[in-house]
C-alpha cells in the first residue's frame, strides 16, 4: 500500500514538475512571442534587417584611390569581406566566439556554461559575434547597465541574431560586425581603425595588428594601445594565444609575434587634422550646394547626410602632392614670419592702426560670444584687456599661455597667412589644395573664397593681348612714363626699380617694369584685356588702364585657372576638384567633367610661355634657378601690391600649374622693405619647395619637357637675334622706297 502510494506521490510530483517545465517553457515562448511582436518596444523590421543603418562616415578619395579624409559623425567606413585579412577574422572567431561557424545566431552550450561560470563568480560575456552585431545595429542606446533592462535587451539581441543568421551568410556577419564596432579614437570599423592605428588598410593588417584591434573589443580604454600600450600588449598576446589554441596560428609563430613591439602609426581621426582640410571643408559645401540646386535626394525624398551616409566622394587631388603642398608652406613660412618679426625690431607695428585692432575684436569668436551672453561694451572691453588662459597657434605647434586678449588680436594681425593651389592645365584637375596655414586656427578658405589685389601677376594679361594684336615680345619700347586717358581721371603708374633706356618687352616683362606694361595698355585699351581676363576666368575686372598692373582683386583658384591657359596651347579649362560622387551601393549620384574652351590662338599662348620662361631665366623669378637650384622649364610670374600687402607667385609648366599667395589677414600689416615683402621673397620659395619635392618623386611622372611649338609654326617672332635682323632689312626697304 505504502509503496503503491509512493509511486503515486512520485508520479505526481514528477507530473507536477512536467507541468511547471512545460508551463515556464510555454511562458517563455509567450514572452518571447511578446517581445518579437513589439509589445516590450519596438524591434527593427525585416526591411530594418535587410538594411541596417549605421552612421558611416563618407569618404574623400584622392586620385590614385587614397583616402584624403572623412566627414562623420562617427568615423565608419565600411568594407567587403574579401578586403580584411584572415589575421583579422580568425583573431575575432578565436577570442570572441570559437563556434561561430555552427551556430544559429545563439550559443546556448556556451550560454548555460557561461550562465555557470557567472554563479561561482567567475565573470564571463555571453554573447556571440552575432549577438553582439544586433546591439551594434538597432540598441541606440548601447548596453543597458539596469539588471532588467539588460536583461529585456539580452532577449532582444537573441531575436534580432536569429534574424540576421537567417539574412545574412556567416562572411556577411562577421563584415558587418567589423564595420560596425567601435575601436575607440573616433575610429568606427575595421577600416577606420587600421587607418587611425596603424596607417594602412584592414587587408594588409598583420598578425599583431589584427590581435591588437582585436583584443580591444574586450575594454576600448583598458585596453587601448594609446592610453595603455603595456595593457595592450599584453591583450595582444592572449588573443594570439586562443588563436593557437584554436587552431588558427601555430606554437612557432605565435613564439615569434609575441615579443614585437605594438608597433604604431597613430592619426587621431578628427575632421580638423589629416592633410588638405580648407579643401575637404570648401567640397563639402559645395557637395551641399551642388545636391540641393539639383534636387539630388535619397529614394524616400529626404536630403543625404555626408556625416552619415557613407557616399564616396572621388576627386583629383593627388596624395603625394597634397603632402609636399603643405610640407612646402610649413618648412618656408617658419622662415619668414620671423623674417617678418625681425624686420618690424625698433618699431611700431600698431601705430595708427587702433580701427584695425578693433575690427580683429569685433571679428572674433570670443568677441561675439560675449555679445551673445548680452555683455556690454564696456564689459567687452574690459574682458579683452583682463589676463587669461589661451591657446596660440605658433609655428612650433599650439602653445598655452596666459595674455590678454586684446594682445592675442595683435598678435594674429601680425601672423603672415599663406595659400596655394596647383592644377594640371590639361584637363582642370586640382592636384594641391592649401587653403591657409592651420584650419584649427583660422577657419578660411584663401584659395577660392578669399580674393587679394594680384599685382604683377596681371601684366601677362596685357602682353597676351598685345601679342595677339601683333607686337613680337622682342619689340622694343623707351621705359619712360606714360599716361591715359579717356577713362575718367589720367592714370600715369609709379614705378619702383625701374631700367633705363629700351627694352624689349620680353625683357620689361621678365623685369616687371610698370611704364612699358603701361604703354602696352595704352596701345591695346582697357576692355580688350578685361574681356580677355574675364574668358581666362577671372570675374568682375573692371575695363580701366591700371588693371594693366593688377589693381583688381583675384582669388588663387581663378588666377591659376587663368594662367592654365598659356600652359593649355590657348584653352582655358575651369579648375575641377571633384569628379563624381557614389552613395555607399556604388551608385553615381553626380559627376562632371572639365570643358576646355579656347580663349587665345596657341601660337600666342606658346610665345607667352616662352616669355614667362624669360621670368626664371633672367628676371624677377630667377632665384627660382640660382638660389634653389631648380632648373626645368618653367615660366613665372612674381606679383607685390602696393606697400607689399600681398605676395604673390605664378607658376606654369606643361603639367602643373601652381599659384601661391602671401600676406597679413589685415592688407594694413606688411613687410616694410619691397626686398622682403615681394612675391619673390614671400611666395615662390613656397613654390621651389613644392615643386622640387615633386620633381624628386618618379611615380609622380611630371616631367623636364619644354613646352611643346604649335605644329603649324610659329609666324610671330621671338628670337630677338632674328627680329633684329628683320627689322634692319625692313628698315633699308623704307629707305630705298622712300618712306
């Protein structure tokens, strides 16, 4: 009886167990039901999983396939699986998720096992590769620290994994997963960060490397290999390790990784460093611009976003000399502002100048900044002349330091600003772009969105124009003053180291010599080389005899547009810099093409190389050749506007042509002597810099060739030695005619 009522008790009590596994098991469904439906919030859709947004950043692509920078939000570009190193793969299979190829998304042997380790103590993750893809993906919030609110994401991660196993191959996945981790120094994805720690790309990341980033993912900050390189290390060798144990890296070679140094290239991702910055900041704008005008969008109507959208921006820049561009300024400016400084000694430089230093207040950040906070002027005033702390720019790097305000504003008006840019005349395309001297610093844009008076740098205008209208550059004019008039009051120019006696033009031009540009400008009028710099590109010239010697105002990316004419066989070609844009699927949203169009005859625009050659050769370029030993065929031009405010310097081979200018912010401040302040002291030695850095890189392929004679010849004469001659014959005709 008792045995009989044991059994029954037994029956019972396992039938109650049944009851109650059966009944958690049949609420867990529910609950999980429950969770899938939404009804615990809501869970990305199957068009979400198809789909999964993520901030990307887009990327500027220089011309040979290098990425010049990002604009982002967070600093992610994304990659194909066959273009990361299996070091990288089998690190992150070995370290985070060994059964990742056998499971469906979740691991529940290595769940419960976990769940095991966690009861005695022992603290362990949990989550596979493609959990913890889900959370990347859809949890905005990141990982939820509340016991039950973790615990609600947890069930969440489970079915969106389940999901995108169902999606997605197991090579999607684990790509996904790596463009989609956060590897700290604003670095989102695989790529960013083999380009921010090391340099280069995630295809070609070694053994070491790959552990290093991967090895990250168990504490960003512990162990980074910046903040905590010993740390780093050491996490290094423990993913090498597993990768052994796993079978992914043999005994040998991990013996032979594990005492190498981490070995870092590091280049913190922020949107101000990397190189050609004024140039990434004018593009995005103009990408802005160039969408909107043409009603570019996204498929559901609403504009795309650079910093999230992931689009691949190609443009012409080229890399290499995009480095030499800026190497150039910061080697030689260091050079001259102490130059600068060295010339003002046992002198004021702000005599006279209290309206100057009070429109620099006035423009400054911390001068509109107080207004905002509904400061007085008299407030103001007294914070610009109250001791504090601030970060200068100086040419030895950013240096704290405590001064007045109102002081750090004479101290900017005294800093020498500089830009460049260089194009291939052939086709528009904008190889180097520098837009000033530090964008952390000083925000503009000199190339395209400042314009400076041009100076000297106009007269190639005028002789243009007088070439085509006959003159040979070896006809000779007397270097005496000239006047105009007929264009309301009469202009005669001033002129400062002026030759005496007469000169051919090819030698007033090479010299720089006011009085015969002048005469030329008397000779040919006013609208004649005004609608001529107007085709070469250059806007609003008005059509008066002193734009003979560059009394308008040019930016340098029109001015070195203009110039490409000359070196282009008479074709102006508009500066280009972007060339298409991609959205992240590979489809061209926009492009463009450069259109060459004429603007002068070739032979005129052949004998204006040959007399900007004559600017090196024997005239205001010449220290080009003899002081920085570049000898090539080049032509030149130097410009220096009035009390030397700006410096410019003009540049053209048959491949490069390249315009660079320098002066103060404030035309108020210059150089006091025309020996220093010129552009051949300010502006070319920037230039010889450049270009020599180029001539020294082979796979540049710029070449010493000359500039190429019309195949048809050349009817004007420029040989002096042959125009002499023709001009003595010419000359014993009249007589026996005579005339």
């Amino acid at each position: 009886m008792n045995k009989d009522l044991s059994k029954e008790e037994t029956k019972r009590y396992s039938l109650r167990i049944w009851k109650v596994l059966i009944g958690g098991i049949a609420i867990f469904a529910i609950f999980i039901s429950m969770i899938g439906f939404g009804l615990f919030g809501a869970l990305p859709s199957f068009r979400d999983i198809e789909h999964p947004k993520s901030n990307q950043a887009s990327e500027i692509i220089a011309e040979n396939g290098r990425t010049l920078g990002t604009y982002f939000v967070q600093n992610r570009s994304n990659v194909t699986y066959k273009e990361i190193s299996p070091n990288v793969i089998n690190g992150l299979i070995a370290t985070e998720d060994i059964r990742f190829k056998e499971h469906s998304g979740i691991d529940f042997q290595r769940t419960f096992t976990i769940i095991f380790y966690n009861l005695i103590g022992k603290k362990q993750g949990g989550s596979t590769i493609t959990q913890q893809l889900a959370l990347n993906l859809f949890s905005e919030e990141g990982r939820q620290r509340n016991f039950f609110k973790r615990v609600m994401q947890k069930f969440k991660e489970w079915i969106v994994a389940v999901k995108l196993e169902r999606n997605y191959t197991k090579e999607e996945i684990i790509t996904m997963y790596l463009n989609t981790v956060d590897f700290g120094n604003q670095a989102y994805g695989i790529k960013s960060a083999a380009r921010v720690y090391f340099n280069t790309t995630p295809d070609k990341l070694s053994v070491t490397e790959a552990a290093t980033l991967v090895g990250m993912q168990k504490g960003i900050t512990m162990y980074s290999p910046t903040r905590n390189p010993e740390r780093s290390k050491a996490r290094r060798n423990t993913v090498m390790a597993m990768m052994v144990k796993s079978e992914y890296l043999t005994q040998q070679e991990f013996d032979e990784q594990k005492e190498k140094p981490l070995g870092l290239h590091f280049n913190a991702a922020t949107v101000n460093d990397g190189i050609a910055p004024y140039f990434r900041s004018v593009l995005k704008s103009d990408i802005k611009t160039i969408f909107q005008e043409q009603g570019i969008t996204k498929s559901d109507g609403t504009p795309y976003d650079l910093d999230r959208d992931g689009l691949k921006i190609y443009t012409t820049l080229n890399y290499d000399m995009q480095v030499y561009a800026e190497e150039a300024q910061k080697e030689y400016m260091k050079i001259l502002q102490q130059q600068f400084i060295n010339s003002w000694k046992g002198r004021n430089p702000f005599r006279d100048k209290a309206l100057q230093i009070e429109q620099g207040v006035k423009r400054s950040d911390r001068y509109k900044s107080l207004k905002l906070e509904g400061k007085s002027d008299e407030e103001i005033k007294q914070d610009f002349n109250t001791p504090t702390e601030l970060t200068i720019f100086t040419w030895k790097g950013n240096v704290d330091t405590t001064m007045k305000p109102i002081d750090s504003v004479r101290y900017y008006k005294m800093l020498l600003r500089n830009a460049m840019m260089t194009m291939d005349p052939t086709n528009g395309h904008v190889k180097a772009w520098v837009g000033g001297i530090n964008f952390e610093h000083f925000k503009y844009d000199q190339v395209k969105m400042g314009t400076r008076q041009v100076g000297s740098t106009a007269k190639p205008f005028t002789y243009a124009v007088a070439i085509e209208n006959g003159y040979s550059p070896c006809y000779t004019v007397p270097n005496v003053p000239v006047t105009i008039d007929g264009y309301g009051e009469p202009w005669t120019p001033k002129s400062t180291g002026t030759l005496p006696g007469i000169l051919t033009l090819q030698k007033a031009l090479a010299y720089s010599q006011n009085y015969i540009t002048a005469y030329l400008m008397k000779q040919v009028g006013p609208v004649a080389v005004a609608n001529l710099a107007t085709k070469m590109g250059i806007p609003n010239v008005p059509a008066y005899p002193s734009i003979a010697l560059g009394t308008f105002d040019s930016s340098i990316y029109n001015m070195v547009g203009a110039y490409g004419a000359f070196a282009n066989k008479g074709f102006y070609t508009q500066p280009i810099y972007l060339l298409r844009v991609e959205d992240k699927n590979g489809v061209v949203l926009y492009s463009q093409k450069a259109i060459p169009k004429p603007v002068m005859s070739e032979e005129v625009a052949y004998v204006m190389t040959r007399m900007l050659k004559g600017v090196i050769t024997n005239g205001t370029g010449s220290r080009l050749n003899y002081k920085y030993k570049v000898n090539a065929p080049i032509g030149g031009k130097t410009g220096t506007t009035q009390n030397n405010s700006d410096g410019w310097f003009m540049a053209i081979t048959p491949q490069l042509v390249t315009g660079v200018w320098t002066g103060c912010e404030d035309r108020a401040f210059h150089f006091i002597s025309t020996g220093q302040g010129e552009g051949a002291n300010t502006a070319l030695p920037i230039f010889a810099g450049f270009i020599k850095r180029v001539y020294g890189n082979p796979a540049l392929k710029i070449s010493h060739a000359d500039f190429e004679a019309p195949k048809s010849g050349v009817s004007i004469v420029f040989d002096c030695n042959q125009y002499q001659k023709q001009e003595e014959g010419t000359t014993e005709l009249d007589e026996k005619l005579g005339f």
